[in-house]
C-alpha cells in the first residue's frame, strides 16, 4: 500500500502519463514528501493556492492537501458574484477521511467556478494545479498576495508540518 501511494505520489510529481503525449510542465519543485509544489504560484499555510493572472487569479488546494485529505468525493463550491474574504472559508472538501474547509488566500468576487468538480470531485486529487482549480476570483486587493508563501517557503512550511 504504503508503495503504492509513494509510486503515484512520484508519477504525479513527475508527470508521468501512460498517454504518451505530455503537455510543456510548468517549473515545480517536489519536497522529499513528494509533494508537487509549482513555482510561480502563491500557498498559504492551510494549504491553498492563487495564480494570479492580472485581473483575474485562479486559486485551489496543494498537492500536498489533497494527499493528506485522500480520495476527494465531494466538493461544495460557491457561485459566481460570491464575495470572499482573505483567510474567509469559501466552500468545502469532502474526503474519504474528513470534511475540510477551503479559504480564500485573497480577497474579491468569484468570476467563475469549476463545474468540472460537483460531477468529478477527483480531479483535486489526479490534477491539483490545472484541472482540479476550485474559483477564479477578481481581486479586490492585489497587495494581498505579497503576504501568501512563495513555492521554496511554502515546502518549507510542508516539510516542517509534516515533521510534527
């Protein structure tokens, strides 16, 4: 089991498909976890992400929350014109292990939601960074993000955690 999980965690870390075709992967770098953590993106320390692209920023869960949450089965999300609060809860994670909540690393209104997730919650664990997105939000305080983890201090704070 314990092999099992450590081979998908490195496949997935590695991008490794049995498609054959492999997309151009964004820079990353993999903790001694083997936990996926993307460069360019923001964390915060309860483990989300923003990517902010100007005038609308993606955000979702870690690599490495959805490996401790296991298999996600269900994913409860807001709608769009929503407002969302930094450190706010926004919706919530159902896994086969626990029910978490999932909070906004900034502030402003949700533009859009993944749809993809209410019928295939398992996209957070198979595709955390591109398929598995949660919201898209218009930032109401772009200077929020100067306060979220970079990808070395966010492996970092995972390392340490995990440690404990």
């Amino acid at each position: 089991m314990a092999l099992r999980l450590w081979a998908s965690s490195a496949a997935n870390a590695l991008k490794i498909s049995s498609s054959g075709a492999r997309a151009a992967a964004p820079a990353y770098s993999i903790s001694r976890y083997f936990s996926t953590v993307l460069d360019g993106l923001k964390y915060t320390s309860s483990h989300e992400w923003v990517k902010n692209d100007g005038s609308v920023a993606t955000i979702g869960i870690s690599d490495h929350a959805q490996g401790h949450l296991g298999e996600v089965v269900f994913v409860e999300l807001p709608e769009a014109g929503t407002k969302v609060s930094q450190g706010g809860a926004f919706g919530n994670v159902e896994s086969v292990k626990a029910t978490s909540d999932v909070n906004s690393p900034i502030s402003g209104e949700v533009v859009e939601v993944n749809a993809k997730l209410s019928e295939t919650p398992g996209l957070i664990n198979s595709s955390p960074y591109e398929d598995g997105w949660m919201i898209k939000v218009k930032p109401s305080s772009p200077t929020e993000l100067d306060a979220l983890l970079d990808s070395a201090k966010y492996t970092k704070h995972c390392e340490e955690e995990d440690a404990h």
